[in-house]
C-alpha cells in the first residue's frame, strides 16, 4: 500500500546509460483486492554499478543510490 486505498501494481524500470530508472504502476484497491507487483528482472543489464532514480509521473527524478550488478 501506498497510501489510504493505492497499491502498487507494477513497478517498470528502464536503463538509460548507467541509470536505471524505476516507475510504479498505482490503482485504487478495492474490497478484497491485494496487490502484489513482481520483482523486476535484471537479468539482460550488464556488470556493473548503476545509479537508481524513482521517475516521479511528472518527470521529476529522484535518486535512490547505487547498485552493483554482478552474476
């Protein structure tokens, strides 16, 4: 839950450089309804460290921190 009666139903990311920037899909939950978003898959990025930013819907981004990618 994101807030009173929001949830998450999906969250994207998409790689632009070293950056990978995440947006959430939100809905209104109803009576009975969960919500349950699935882990993204990194699996096709490169080794390495990127920065993360939440993309707000209006464009406005914010850092979250880095990530070191390795398999």
């Amino acid at each position: 839950m994101t807030n009173s009666g929001m949830g998450v139903r999906e969250l994207r990311h998409k790689r632009d450089g070293n950056t990978i920037r995440l947006t959430l899909v939100t809905s209104v939950i109803g009576k009975g309804v969960t919500t349950s978003p699935i882990p993204i898959d990194l699996s096709d990025y490169p080794n390495g460290d990127d920065s993360v930013e939440y993309l707000d819907p209006d464009g406005t981004r914010h850092a979250l921190g880095k990530v070191t990618l390795h398999r």
